[in-house]
C-alpha cells in the first residue's frame, strides 16, 4: 500500500493517530483542503500533460495528485509513464488493490522489459567478438549503453521567504509560464543581450535548478505531519529543452599554441591510443633480442661458474664442452688434494736442520755488525725526539711521515713532539708527551743494524727502562745541557745506575739541546761544564772512561745527529776528529758478534712482548735471545706455564729470517702444542729449547756467564747486590728483566767487602769481584754496602744464576745485583 | 626557512647568472644601431582577453592534466631578445580520487589538496624549490576555488590532488623599469590561469563538479597620460581592463581575480587586491567577464579532448557544461 511505503521510508517519525486511521480508509476521502488542492493543481497537471500530446481524466489525475502528494511534476511523469509506453493501466482502480498490483507489475515489466532488451538466451558464442560483445570496449548497442545523468543538488535551494503557499504557488506559475514561453520560443530573450552587469544576473532566472524544485512550500495536509520533514525524491526531469543561455557574441580567445606547448600536446593526447615506444625501438638491436632465449639464461651461466670453481661435475643443459668440464674437474681434484695435504701438514713446521752456528759464522764477512741500544735520560730531555731525528736521518722513518706527525702535533699544540711521536705511538703517550713504553725501532747504517729501544724518562715508568735496559748492548744517555743538575738528581742518574746494574757497560752521552744553550745558541763552555760533570757521574756509576762517549748534538734540528754541521756556523767547533757525530759514535760503540761460543749454548729468551690474535700468527713472542740460537721448526719449552710450542716463522728486524742467534732481538711467531691459555704466557717468561732436559743443579759454566746456567723455575733465590738505600728485611719488587714480580728480602745473609782495597766503583763488574765476608747476619745494610741477601718471590719463575736483578721499593730503586743462586 | 635537504642545493654563494647588459632607455638617435627599450603598451581593447591555449591530457599517468598558456600576442617589435611580455605556461595534474591513507581520519567528502609551483625559471627572478608564501598563497585561493565546484560527498574517504606547475609566470611590472618593483600583481593573472586549467584538468580526470569554473582577472590601472583609445573623460585616470598584462600598464592600482560558474551564475573565489576604490563592483564584473571569456576556450578544449577520447563526434550545445560526459540522454525510471 502506498501509505504503508511511505510511512515505512521515514521510519523515524512519529506516526500520528490520524495516520492508524488512514490505514483502515480503502478509499480515500478527501478534506476540504484537498480538495482545494486539486482545484488549484489540477489544471496545472492538464495543461503540462496537454503540452505532450496525452490526455487524462479528472479523477487520473486527483488520483496521482493524491499520491504523490500534490506533487506536480511527479504526477505528470507518472501519468505520461502510465500513458505512453504500455499497455493501459487502470489507474481509477481501488487505491489499495491498485497500489498493489501497480507495485508487481512495476517491477514485473522492469524484468520483462530488460529480458526483451536481452534478447533470446544467448548461444554459445562463436567467434572472440561475439564473445565480447556487449563488453564495454567493444562496440556497444546503444540502448544499453548507461549514461550518467546530473542529479541536481540533493540539498534544497535556499528559500528567502518561509513557505507562504500563496507565493510559492503564484511563483510556480509564473515559471511555469516562462517555461512554456522558452520552450516555444526558441528565440534568445531580449534582455539578456551581452552584457554583463550586476542587476542583470541578479535577474536572470535560475532554470536549471529552479525546474527540479518541488513545491515545496505547498500548503500540506496537516493529517501528513511526516511530510514536512523530507521531500519527496524529484521526478526524472521533463524533456524540455533548457532554455537558452543568454547569447553573447564572445570573440574567440583560443589560440594557437606556442612551441613549447606544440611539443607538449602534439601527438595523441593518450598514450594508450600511440603504439608505446619501447627502449628496444630507441636502442634498436630487435633481431638480437628474438634470440635471447636460445642460450643459457645469465643464471645458469652464474650457476654453472660457481659449480666450476666447486669442482662438482653438473649437467648443464647448456654446456658444449662437456669433455673438458671433466677434464678441468679431474684436475681441480687433484689440486683440491695436494691443498689438503699441505694443511695437513701446516700445524708441524718441519725443521731445517740448520746448523746454525756455523751458517752464522760462514755469514759473518758480508753481514752487518748489529746493536741494540737503549735510550735513557730523564724525563723531557729529549730522549724520544732524538731517536726520531735520528730514523729520519738515516731514513728508517720517511719524511713523509715526519710531516704527517708534525700537522697531527701541531693540531694538539705540540708541534715540537713531532719526532718524538716515531717512537711515540700510544695515544695516551702522544697526548701527554712522554714515552710510557719501550719502542722498538730498526734502523741500518752503512755498517751496521741498530734497534732502538726507547725507554721512558719518567720516574713512573721505570720498570719499562728496566726491562728495556735489559735487552740493550748498550746505553745512549740523553742529557739536557740546559738542565744538567735536574737530571743528575733525577731520572738520569737512576737510569745510569740501573743501565749499569743490568749489564751494559758502554754508554754513549748526547748533549742534547745545545741549540737553545743559555749564553749563546752552540755554546762550547756550555758543553765542556757539561761534559766534566757527566765523566765524574758516570765514573762514579762504574763506568770506564774508553767506554764512554759524550756528543754534542740537537735533536730537534738534527745538528752532529747523523751528519756532521757546517764548518761556517756557531757549530763550528763540532768536527769529527774530537767530536764525533752520535751515529758515529754509536757506531764505534758497537758491541762485537756474538762469540761462536754463545751460539752453541743452548737457547735462552726471555721473552718480552707477547702478541694474540692475527690469524695467521694466533700467537708471536718478542724478546732478545741472550745464549743460543733458534731456527724455524724448533720446538720451545716456555716457562715457567710448561707448555711446548713450535716456531713457524723468525723475524729479525721486521725480516723474516731462517734462524736467529744470541744477541739479536728477535719475533717468533709460534704454533702452540695443545691449548695455552689466555694467561698462560706472559712477558717476563723464558723460553727455552725443548728437548735440552731442565737440570735442577747448576751447570758447571762459569758465574761469568750466567746465560750459561740452565733456567730454573724457583721462588726464592740468593742475590748479590749492592744497597743504593738501607736494606732491611722488607717487602720489594723484584726486576729480573722484562719479568716483575713482588716478592721480599726474607734475610740479610751477610755484608760483603771487597777484597782489593781501592776505588769500588771504578774496578768494573761486580760480578768480577773477589769479596770477603765482612759481617754476618746484619740487622742492616747501608747504602752502598754490597751484601747477600734472601729473596722469596711471590710467584714462581724462572731464576737462573747470574740474573741480574733489580730491587725496588715505593718507586725507587733500593739495591742492584745478581742472583747468586738459586733454590728450589 | 629550513634548508632544502632533498636536493643538490645550488652553491651557498650562488651562482652568476649571465648579465645582459640593459640599453639606456633613451638612446640619442644618432645611435640608431642600440636597441631602444619601451614599455609595451596595451593595444587590444580594454574589455579584450588575450588569446589562450588549453589543452588537457598532457600527462599520460595523471588521472587527469591540462596545459593552459597565453602565447605571445605580437611579434617582438624591437629588435631585442628578450621578450617585452610574459606569456603564462601553466601545467596541471590531477591525481586521483584515490583512497586515503589508512592513518587518514574519515572523511565524508573528497578531501581536496591543492599544490602551486612556480619552476624556479618561471619568472625573471629565480623562484627557490621549496614553495615560498606567494606560492601557498596562490593554493590556498585554488583550493577555494575548486571545492566549490567539486561534488565531494561522491568520493567519502578519498582524496584528490591539484598539482599545478607554473612554467613561465606573469610579470610583475614591465622588467625594464628597474626602478619600482611591485610585488603581486602577477601571482593574480596565474591564479586565474590556475583556476582555469585546473577546471580542465578536474574534466579531464572524471571528477563531478556542479560545473565548470573559469578564472578571470581585471584590474584597475592609472594612466597618467590619458593614453588609449577610450576617450571618456571620467576613464581618463583610472581605467578598467579585462585580463591586464602586468608589463603593459605603469600602474595597476587594484586587481580582481574570481572564479566564476557560469552555468550557475556563482563565484567561488573572489580576491580583490590593491585599492579599488569606487569602482570595486565594476572591477568584479570585468573578472567575471574575463572568466566567461576564458570559458568558451575552455569548453572547446573540453570538448575537443571529449571528442579524442570517444572518437565519435560529441554535439553539445556550446554552453553546456556537462559537454564531457558523453550525449545527454534522459532515461526514463519508472516508479
């Protein structure tokens, strides 16, 4: 029922009691109101169905008027639907009965309408366009084809004046009228000639959206409040023609386009009409690309490469040389197996069996005398610096490195450390400008090999010039001309008396910084007050006066470091006949080759770096071989961690030698037998040939030679030393070489007296000394008395007879000697 | 402004661009070999539009693109290189509807995002490639301009983007006058010029619009020497033009730019710049005219780009704004 579908599309209104009535009503009465209704719309409804050429009763069109609700428009169409395309509705049936029967039969016709409009059931179709017919990109028949119709705005147009009926009615008319007037009149209306002011377009009638309105503000039956709220859906728009926009004669402004914008809209303004333009078309080559599929796509080749180099044999689809694939596998197997044996046999490096010592003495014409020295001095005399003047010159160190240190110096504000940081490597010891560490550097005169090993000047760093002093053949004492009385109380005459308690008796003295002398720069005075004090200081540490050598020289501007100044300078007292450069001095200094006699005494090393983790030597030891000689493929017993190791590589100097002998400063790079632990091995531990059987008495060599006696692992010893302070019993540190260990003087055995009377200091070794018992059980040992003292070591290392070793104390140096003996 | 960090940016110093030299104003005539320099005059009619170009579908992957310039109306008449007037080159691309970002806050209508960019050789002064106020300011009355027109409640949760490329811009003032240099004159010609290709564009990507919007610029400009045909005295100051071309005239006082739906006779943007004075209403009508003007090329284009999309040949009445969507046919719906 119609009421019924309304009532249902505005469900959230109210229904009201006037509403349950209507439901009862079959046929509608009509109120007074409505019939006011249908007098004034009725010949409105006439005369627009008159204009189409149809005709209609009086009660067709109360009744469609009544259903839609006094709308207009809506009644026309339905009357000219109703009318013209089929067969004759009713419409005067019973409102009920018909709305029923209109509502199937709406959507009846609409289905049979579209099943006509389909046609028959289609047959299978026979070729591709039959196939897509009726598709939208093939051609469409024309009365299926959809067209998007304009709705107009859903939002109503803004009504200046309220809903007054009566204007909105005498309103209507008036539209209509001039509807009708356009429609039959096709010709422009005259007041719209052109012009373009504001009254005029105000005035012009709004059609296109003015046509759909409905009446909207029609007086409505108040029985019908729901209908306030919504308006009904507009009728589908009449046919008649728009009228005409008011005609202006518009000049034509279209132009031609430019260049620019020929280029850019010429052609098919949709790529999709252009035959697309491929990069094969740009690029030509097509016929190529026809055979791209023929061979081996890129993957296979890859796939077949990487097969090759596994040496797995693969049937490649694409392979045309199948027999020389074969043939290449067979010999990559082989190869693959002699690989394998080679491993196998990596971890044993096979020894050469050298004979050492005598190789070495056959190399002796041709090779260079060799020496390793140590740099002391106290802090800030320019130990570092002139050790870098001195690789520069003699090119162990390029110059282009030296500029490179100089702008990083300079950066930090140094620029006078520059040489010093050759030696210098550490961070923290750039930045702090004193060397923590020994450097060990190479250089090679036209006659012989040096090895520097710069030692801190630093009080704090003491034990690191110990251990560096211990590997020295002799010592290069660095003096500050200007500061001569600082360092004989300081650092320059601990670290004389500790070069000379490890063993090195030929010392070599720069004069350092004699170009900022205080009188005048290069000042001979200067230089003569300090070589006198220097010769009655070292006389007094023990050094002989053919053993000692004093150079003028500055290291910072290289003056008599390498070369010799110019005669025509304030240097020009420095010649070679009295003045030495210091390489020539240091030159002259060197020690003579190890005896052959050392050579064949079995190894010792006292190892004093050790080096972790490069894969291709997992572990390397560095340290100078005091006795023996080793080769590539010996084994090594380390001590005290017993563990055996053998030898894969040497080098000497940072070469890779064959073999190295006693006296050289030496890397091994080791293989270890089974697992050493992490702190198995450390500095200050000794190597020794496995194989030569660890006695535990001491060989009958002689004292002097204390490399000689056999390593023993112990923790207490009998040393021999001389107090440089009183000696109680007291806990010390106890330096035997690279190797510190706490440990304590467990007794005072006894005081010691020379034998000769005379000068103590000035007789040489102390080792060499004949002395007597002067005291026994001492509560006390003065400074500079010479007693034997028991040393009890924290830990258990390797102690030999004629160690030397070195006490200290709360940092400072509290007694030197060597060891006397050992205990187990 | 942050530092453009997407891009190669020129040196901090910049670069010297070439440096023609400019020849003095007023050459004595035994020198006839300089070049003499006059400000263009306008020789078209007051209530004249320029002749315009419009093509749309420039941009195969936009959904939607059109070209809009105004060539060069006249031959250069000295002998000089560079070109007295500008002509406006305006790109536009249209992309989408497309979904928004699922981050994106529902949206009932087509969210409409407008993007105007002058080429950094657009003008006589190099623009940067990061979009300056003037730029953000032409978008902001493009968008105003559009989201009148555009249906929105069609495509919920969808958005549309207007990216328009200004490739040679309007002068602001004839270049030869080194002295004044007034801003803003020119940004109103491309705005109009936006609002108008950007319509085209919106057509050409099938988006619904109540119609087609046009721009259309007029401006009131001072001539203290009477010059021109209108013989009126009370013109004789300040005169109306229809499409001003910033070069041609030594004053502009006031400009007006609209937007304009001529089907429905409703503006959808309406900026008026300078001081009109009384002449305001006279001002926006000129525009309208100028927008209407505008239309008829923009109708053609439309249908023309109609008409190469179908293949058929499409007779849409000449005024009707829905001449892209095919033959109008009415289908009745019964009940």
């Amino acid at each position: 029922m119609q009421r019924n579908k309304n009532v249902q599309y505005d469900a959230d209104d109210l229904y009201d009691s006037a509403d349950e009535e209507e439901y009862g009503g079959e046929v509608p009465e009509y109120t007074t109101e409505d019939k006011d209704n249908f007098a004034t719309l009725t010949p409105v409804v006439r005369a627009e169905l008159e204009e189409t050429g149809l005709s209609a009763s009086q009660t067709e069109i109360e009744e469609a008027l009544w259903h839609y609700y006094w709308d207009v428009g809506k009644s026309v169409s339905y009357l000219k639907n109703s009318r013209t395309p089929r067969p004759q509705q009713q419409p005067s049936e019973g409102g009920g009965k018909k709305g029923q029967a209109k509502a199937k039969s709406k959507f009846d016709q609409a289905a049979e309408k579209s099943a006509e409009k389909a046609g028959p059931t289609p047959m299978p179709p026979t070729s591709a366009a039959d196939w897509f017919r009726d598709i939208p990109w093939s051609n469409l028949s024309p009365e299926i084809q959809g067209h998007l119709v304009p709705t107009v705005p859903p939002r109503p147009y803004p009504k200046l004046l309220g809903g007054s009926s009566k204007l909105a009615k005498l309103a209507e008319e008036r539209r209509r009228k001039a509807a009708a007037a356009a429609s039959s009149n096709e010709a422009p209306s005259p007041d719209s000639n052109g012009s373009f002011n504001s009254l005029d377009r105000l005035n012009k009638p709004k059609d296109a959206t003015k046509e759909n309105d409905t009446p909207a503000s029609q007086p409505e039956p108040k029985r019908y409040p729901i209908r306030k709220k919504r308006e009904p859906t507009p009728p589908p728009r009449e046919p008649t023609p728009p009228p005409p926009e008011p005609e202006e004669e518009t000049p034509d402004i279209r132009a031609s386009p430019t260049g620019f914008g020929r280029t850019l809209s010429t052609g098919p303004p949709h790529a999709a009409l252009a035959s697309s333009m491929t990069l094969q078309d740009m690029l030509g080559g097509a016929e190529e690309a026809v055979d791209a599929f023929t061979g081996p796509s890129p993957d296979d080749i890859v796939a077949k490469a990487q097969a090759h180099s596994k040496g797995e044999i693969t049937a490649a689809p694409f392979s045309s040389k199948p027999k020389q694939n074969a043939s290449s596998d067979a010999q990559l197997a082989k190869k693959t197996e002699q690989l394998q044996v080679a491993e196998s046999t990596a971890p044993k490096v096979k020894s050469k069996g050298l004979d050492v010592p005598k190789l070495w003495a056959e190399g002796q014409a041709d090779r260079k005398a060799q020496a390793a020295f140590v740099v002391i001095g106290h802090v800030d005399h320019g130990k570092s610096t002139l050790m870098g003047r001195l690789l520069l010159d003699t090119g162990g160190v390029s110059q282009r490195d030296i500029d490179r240190y100089q702008k990083q110096a300079s950066e930090l504000g140094k620029s006078s450390f520059a040489l010093a940081w050759v030696m210098d490597t550490g961070s923290e010891e750039r930045e702090r400008g004193v060397t923590v560490d020994i450097a060990q550097h190479h250089f090679s005169t036209a006659s012989t090999d040096f090895t520097i090993l710069d030692a801190p000047g630093h009080r704090d760093f003491v034990p690191n010039m110990i251990a560096g002093a211990s590997m020295a053949d002799l010592a290069l004492l660095v003096v500050d001309a200007n500061q001569l009385a600082s360092g004989l109380k300081g650092q320059t005459r601990e670290h004389v008396l500790l070069a000379k308690a490890v063993g090195i008796t030929r010392i070599v003295v720069a004069v350092n910084k004699l170009d900022l002398s205080a009188p005048e720069p290069w000042s001979q005075s200067v230089f003569a007050d300090v070589q006198i004090q220097i010769k009655s200081f070292l006389s007094e540490a023990g050094f002989s006066e053919p053993n000692m050598a004093i150079i003028p020289c500055s290291g910072l501007n290289g003056t008599n470091v390498a070369n010799s100044p110019p005669s025509s300078s304030p240097t020009s007292w420095i010649q070679p006949p009295i003045h030495l450069t210091l390489l020539q001095a240091l030159e002259a200094f060197t020690p003579p080759p190890p005896a052959l006699q050392t050579l064949t005494q079995p190894l010792r090393l006292q190892i004093s770096d050790v080096f972790r983790g490069t894969l291709t030597a997992p572990l390397s030891i560095s340290g100078r071989l005091r006795s023996g000689s080793c080769q590539i493929g010996d084994t090594l017993l380390l001590l005290p961690s017993n563990t055996q190791a053998t030898i894969r590589a040497i080098e000497v100097a940072a070469e890779p030698r064959e073999y190295a002998v006693a006296g050289q400063i030496a890397v091994l790079h080791l293989a270890v037998h089974g697992d050493l632990e992490a702190e198995g091995l450390r500095a200050g531990d000794v190597a020794v040939l496995a194989g030569s059987s660890l006695p535990s008495s001491a060989s009958p060599s002689s004292v002097d030679d204390g490399a000689s006696a056999p390593p023993t692992v112990v923790k207490s010893a009998t040393a021999r030393v001389k107090a440089v302070q009183a000696l109680l019993p007291m806990g010390v540190e106890v330096f035997l070489g690279r190797w510190m260990v706490a440990g304590e003087i467990t007794g005072l055995k006894c005081t010691l007296q020379q034998q000769q009377a005379g000068d103590v200091e000035e007789t040489g070794e102390l080792e060499a000394r004949q002395v007597v018992v002067k005291k026994k059980k001492p509560r006390v040992i003065r400074q500079g008395e010479m007693a034997l003292v028991e040393l009890g070591l924290a830990e258990a290392g390797v102690v030999t007879k004629g160690d030397r070793v070195v006490l200290r104390n709360g940092g400072a140096t509290v007694a030197v000697g060597f060891v006397e003996a050992v205990r187990a | 402004m942050q530092a453009d960090r997407r891009r190669l940016n020129p040196p901090a110093g910049g670069t010297a661009a070439p440096i023609f030299a400019t020849p003095p104003t007023n050459t004595s005539k035994d020198k006839g070999q300089t070049t003499k320099l006059t400000r263009p005059t306008r020789t078209r009619n007051p209530d004249e539009h320029r002749k315009l170009f419009l093509r749309t579908g420039v941009v195969p992957s936009a959904s939607g693109s059109a070209y809009y310039e105004i060539p060069p109306q006249q031959e250069q008449q000295d002998g000089s290189l560079v070109p007295a007037r500008s002509s406006l080159k305006i790109t536009c691309t249209v992309h989408g509807p497309r979904p928004l970002p699922r981050n994106a806050q529902f949206s009932p209508n087509l969210l409409l995002s407008t993007h105007v960019k002058y080429a950094p050789f657009a003008t006589r002064n190099r623009r940067g490639y990061v979009r300056d106020s003037s730029e953000r300011d032409i978008g902001v009355h493009l968008e105003t301009a559009l989201r009148g027109v555009i249906i929105g409640e069609r495509w919920p949760k969808s958005g549309v983007e207007v990216v328009i490329t200004v490739l040679e811009g309007e002068d602001d003032a004839w270049w030869g006058n080194t002295e004044r240099q007034e801003a803003g004159w020119g940004m109103m010609g491309v705005l109009a010029g936006c609002i108008t290709v950007a319509s085209a564009a919106l057509v050409d990507a099938g988006i619904d619009c109540v119609d087609l919007v046009t721009g259309g610029v007029a401006a009131v400009v001072d001539h203290p020497s009477g010059g021109g045909k209108n013989d009126s005295a009370a013109a004789r100051g300040r005169r109306l033009v229809l499409d001003p071309c910033p070069a041609e005239h030594d004053e502009i006082s006031a400009a007006c730019v609209v937007g304009y739906l001529q089907g429905r006779d409703e503006l959808t943007e309406c900026w008026v710049k300078g001081d009109g004075g009384m002449q305001v209403e006279q001002l926006i009508d000129e525009a309208v005219k100028a927008s209407s003007l505008s239309r008829t090329v923009l109708v053609e284009a439309i249908k023309e780009s109609v008409e190469v999309k179908t293949g058929a040949e499409v007779e849409a009445p000449n005024g009707e704004p829905k001449g892209g969507k095919g033959k109008k046919r009415d289908v009745e719906m019964t009940g």
